[in-house]
C-alpha cells in the first residue's frame, strides 16, 4: 500500500495550473513548485488560491479531489469526479445506521480511542514534566480518563455517549497547556476549545491541524467506498462529513493535539507566527501554516506499529486501515471496529 501526498497550497495568491502531465505553482508569474500529477492523491487550498479549469478537469478525471478551505482551515468546497466504491457497501452503511445498537458499538469504539489516546497524551506530559504541580494534574485528569472509559462501556445510548466525550474533552482542554513549556504557557494558554473562529493561538493551531486531519480522513472513508455524510456518532446534517468526524475522533491527539504541543515546545511555532483579526478571531500567519502543514506532512510519513495488525505503517497510512477495519464491520465480517491506540 502506497501513500500519495497530499499537496497543500497556503501562500495566498498563488496560481495551480497544468502543464502536460505537471502541476505547477505560480506566484506573480513566478513558478514556485512543479510536481508530477501521479505524485498527488488530493490538493488542498487554503484561502485565495486560483486554479485553472484545466486543472480542475484533470484532477476530475484521474479521482484527485480538489478541496478549497478558507485561511483559517474551515471547509468550504470540495471538487471531485464520480462517485467510486462498493455500492453493496454503502447500501450495508445505510441499513447499520438504523440500528441503535450498531451504532452505539461504532460510536463507544470511536470515544474509547479518543480516550485512551487523550489520556496517553497526558500521561507522557506528566512523564515529561519538570514540575510536581503539572505533574500532579495532568495525572489527576489522566485517572479521570480511566473512569471514564469504564463509565462508556456501561453507557445505553448515543447521548450517553457524548455526554461522556464531552464531559472529558472539558477536563482535557483545561489541563492541555500545562504541557506547554513554562516560558510559552501564557501565550498558548487556552481557555476551553473554541471554533469558528479560534479565539486564541492553542485553538488556532488545532484548527488547523484539525482541518488537514479531516480531510485525510475523508479520502480515507471514500477509498473503502463508504459514504463520508452517514455517520453513527456524529449526527447527520447536509454538507457534514459526519462518518469522517466519527473517525477523527481517536485521531485528535495522535496528528493534531501531540504534534501541536511538539511544534510549540520545540520553538517551531512561536507566539508572533499568529495574528489577531477584528472581532477576537486569531489565525497564523502564513509563513506559520507553511511549516504547520510541513511537519504535518513529515509526521504522516513516520513508522507506528499497528496494535491489530501487529507490523509498522506510515502513520499516514493508518487513517486508510481504520476506514478498512470500520468498513468490515460494516459488512458483517468483523465481530467490532476496534480503534487505533498505539502504545
């Protein structure tokens, strides 16, 4: 199994056009990047980013999605050619949905994950710690996690559910800058997670990591051939990739949350790389987002063993194994979706 790159396109302004069988970057008439199309699965532009028809019909016509997100990461339009995949799948997906039962399996399973991978996520801050007060708390909230994964097994219904996994992203989010280091904490102090649009720099780095982590995740349902729109934890609305949503969830703080604590902590991401816009909205700047989707894209390409296949993969690959395990599950060939929770 191949990963093909996604390429992401931040710097406003920029012109995606084809030349023969080459995408190429302009700025001001100035070529910036040439890449060979069969080099690419998808391209993602942030902001105003222009892109000539001949592209677009291209990327059409070989099944690379085109994904417009505005600059602060939020989607907005998503071009693509037919609509691939098992059709006997997705009729499977659409009759699992009206079972309670199923989904409340899929929806505990995709919140387990979510938990245990927060909780490692603390419990190595508190490893990491140089201080027996952060040390103390982030503990505290990680024992917290365990309650928690004991009340989900026990819980009867959807609402239970996420009552749960909301109850626990609160106590999570308060404690995540604790993480930060001491002489960069006040900076990246978050006061609860906040969204359309980010009100302060933790928030505005999570956002955006959170936007290229969905989109991965939906061409990850789409190459299974289940529809992203029919979720079984996230409700169904028009336009929301809900079956996508389901599965970010035990991916937050695997590709988004550790390597935005990483980024910080390692003065990759600094408090000037954000500006503040009328009305409180906060949004990096663009050199920032550059290196943001670099070392998102070099985090994608490390190894982690799978814990169900027990054998390495590019951490990129594993969104695509979740949606073929998830896929399964679907079909009746698999007793339960077992999330992905690395050691």
């Amino acid at each position: 199994m191949q990963l093909l790159n996604t390429l992401y396109v931040t710097l406003p302004d920029s012109y995606l056009h084809l030349d023969n069988d080459t995408l190429r970057v302009e700025i001001e008439h100035e070529t910036r990047l040439r890449i060979p199309l069969h080099h690419l699965s998808s391209v993602v532009c942030f902001g105003h980013v222009m892109v000539s028809p001949i592209l677009m019909h291209r990327l059409a016509d070989e099944g690379k999605s085109l994904v417009l997100l505005d600059g602060n990461g939020r989607f907005k339009a998503r071009l693509e050619g037919p609509v691939s995949g098992n059709v006997l799948l997705r009729q499977a997906q659409h009759r699992r949905v009206a079972s309670a039962d199923f989904c409340l399996a899929v929806a505990k399973s995709c919140i387990a994950g979510k938990l245990k991978n927060c909780r490692q996520v603390l419990l190595r801050g508190a490893r990491e710690s140089g201080r027996d007060d952060d040390n103390t708390a982030l503990a505290a909230v990680a024992e917290e996690f365990a309650r928690a994964l004991g009340r989900l097994e026990h819980a009867a219904d959807l609402d239970g559910v996420r009552g749960i996994e909301g109850d626990a992203a609160k106590r999570y989010f308060s404690v995540l800058s604790l993480i930060v280091r001491a002489d960069a904490r006040v900076a990246f102090t978050m006061d609860g997670r906040t969204r359309r649009p980010p009100l302060d720099r933790m928030n505005a780095l999570l956002s955006f990591l959170y936007s290229m982590l969905m989109n991965d995740l939906r061409s990850a349902v789409e190459s299974v051939g289940l529809d992203p729109q029919l979720g079984f934890l996230h409700a169904v609305r028009p336009g929301r990739a809900a079956l996508a949503l389901d599965l970010m969830e035990e991916f937050r703080p695997l590709l988004a949350d550790r390597l935005a604590l990483t980024l910080i902590n390692r003065r990759q991401i600094n408090a000037d790389d954000f500006v503040e816009r009328p009305g409180g909205a906060t949004v990096l700047k663009d050199e920032a987002r550059k290196a943001v989707v670099t070392a998102y894209q070099e985090r994608k390409q490390e190894d982690v063993t799978h814990p169900l296949l027990e054998s390495t993969v590019g951490f990129g690959l594993t969104s695509f194994v979740q949606a073929r395990l998830l896929a399964r599950f679907v079909r009746g060939d698999a007793e339960i979706y077992l999330p992905f929770t690395p050691k």
